[in-house]
C-alpha cells in the first residue's frame, strides 16, 4: 500500500497526528515485528510524502505515549506493551476481567451529581426523561496505568446512595451489592471508535490523536430492570474488548 494515499491534507488534522495514528496502528498489527523498530525517519518521510519534522512530531506523540523509545545510535525502537485483553459478555466486570493480566486494579471517583436523565440515559433506564439520577464519573486503572474512563447513570430512586458506595468500595459491583442488588447483566452494548477529546486525552494520558474506543451499555437486574446507563471510554492501543456471547 502507498503511505502517501492515506494522508489527507486539508482535513482539518495535523499531518503529524494522522501519521502517529497510522504509525500506532501498524504497531497494533505487528507490522514492524521483524525488526522491533520503527523504519528511519527519512522513510517514513518519503512514505508520507512529507519532511522529517513532521515525521519526528509524530513519533514524539508516540513517545510521550510509552509506545516507543528513540535510542540514541539505533533509531526508533517499539516499546513492547501487550493490550490489555477486556471481555464484553453478560456480566462484564472490570476486575474480574481483567483477571491476572494485571495486578492491580483501581476504580477511581472523579466526580458525582444528582440531576434529571436526559432523553437518551431516560431512554436506556427506562425511565421517563427528567426522572432524578445519580451521575458517576471514573476512571479505572490497572497496575497504575489509566485503562478507561466512564460516565454512569444510576436511578436515583433505587440507588440514592450509589456515589457514596463507590467512594467506600472501590466497585460498581461492590457497591450495587451493598445497595442491595448482588447481581445484574448486561443488555447491550454499542461500540465506536473515535479520536480521544481533550478531557480523555488528559485523564487517560494520551497524545493528540490517540483513538479511543467508546463503548455505551446498559445493565439491568436479573428481572431485566435496567439498573445503569454507562458510556465508556477505552484507550484503544492499551485494551482489545472481546465479545463473548
């Protein structure tokens, strides 16, 4: 394939994040694993079909990501970090997901707030719009590495003190359980991916033009309530999500 062809000017995105973002998913497809480098920057340049200054803005993103290292003398080389393997199936929980591909894992609170569903969290609840909700914002790493970060909707009528719970324990499943509900399923999940926005570029520490893989779910209580509404943001080159049906 032509590198040149898939560079697109006057689209609004720098040539540098367009070529990290090329760079990064050749990485993801082992398409260096040969050599475990990066080509020199005057091939990426010709492959492009732009100088070496972009180039080098392009694989300082990266850098600053922990995906690759220059090596004074060597070139560029691909710093060796598996994704993290993330099941999506009827009761996806992040811990247990993970399982021992990490060593330890944290569910942070960013911040909470009680307010009326808007029509599409309404709408996954099943609940009229307006109704009150807890709203839950986390970011969940694993053995300190930012994995995602996710915005939550509980009913406020069934779980008031849902916030407080996560604050304590640590765990949406710890703390649905200690609100009285030991076990829920999940019910659907819808997933795009897309360039990371200014907040997930900051809370899951990425460069410009990361891609995040966004995933909106709702789960419901075994009589099929829906209890949450989530959306979801992965960073795309640290986790693969897998189906399991």
């Amino acid at each position: 394939m032509n590198a040149k062809k898939v560079v697109e000017r006057q689209t609004g995105v720098a040539l540098w994040r367009q070529i990290a973002d090329l760079i990064r998913l050749s990485i993801s497809n082992g398409d260096y694993d040969q050599t475990g480098m990066i080509p020199p920057e005057i091939v990426l340049a010709s492959q492009f079909g732009v100088n070496r200054h972009t180039v080098r803005s392009a694989l300082a993103a990266l850098a600053e990501e922990g995906l690759v290292q220059a090596i004074q003398g060597r070139g560029t080389l691909i710093q060796r970090k598996e994704r993290l393997s993330f099941p999506i199936s009827r009761r996806t929980r992040f811990a247990q997901g993970l399982g021992d591909q990490a060593r330890e894992t944290e569910a942070k609170l960013l911040s909470q707030a009680a307010l009326p569903a808007a029509v599409e969290v309404a709408a996954g609840l099943g609940i009229a719009p307006g109704t009150n909700c807890i709203m839950l914002d986390l970011m969940r790493s694993a053995d300190g590495r930012p994995v995602s970060c996710s915005t939550n909707f509980f009913p406020a009528d069934r779980f008031p003190r849902m916030a407080e719970q996560v604050e304590r324990l640590g765990s949406i499943t710890k703390a649905f359980a200690a609100e009285g509900l030991p076990d829920y399923v999940r019910v659907s999940t819808e997933l795009v991916a897309r360039h990371a926005d200014a907040d997930e570029l900051a809370l899951l520490r990425l460069s410009p033009g990361a891609i995040v893989i966004e995933a909106t779910a709702v789960n419901a209580d075994p009589d099929g309530v829906p209890v949450q509404f989530a959306r979801t943001r992965f960073a795309a080159d640290r986790v693969k999500l897998k189906i399991e049906t």
